[in-house]
C-alpha cells in the first residue's frame, strides 16, 4: 500500500492517513508457517547464495 503525503498536508491529515492505512487488514502470514521444508539450514544457503558472486 503506497500513501502519498503532500507538502502542504497538515500533521493532523497524516495522522489520519496513517491510521487509516493501518487499520486496512493485513495478509494473514502464519498460514505459511511450516510450508516449506529446507534440507540444509537455513544460514549456509545464504552463505552460499552470497558466495555465488565470487
């Protein structure tokens, strides 16, 4: 979700553009808890993706 705040808004028009934007549901993320099944651990694959570059 993008909010486009002007320079001429005041504080109290952030404010409630702020609150209105976090008050919009959100994506219900611990339906994918547990979802994917890694083999390795999770920090030598990083380590080998950043390694990739040399």
């Amino acid at each position: 979700m993008v909010t486009i705040i002007k320079k001429k808004q005041n504080k109290l028009d952030i404010a409630k553009k702020f609150s209105k934007a976090i008050m919009q549901k959100g994506v219900d993320t611990h339906k994918y808890c547990g979802v994917i099944k890694l083999s390795k651990d999770p920090l030598i694959i990083q380590k080998e993706l950043r390694d990739e570059w040399e």
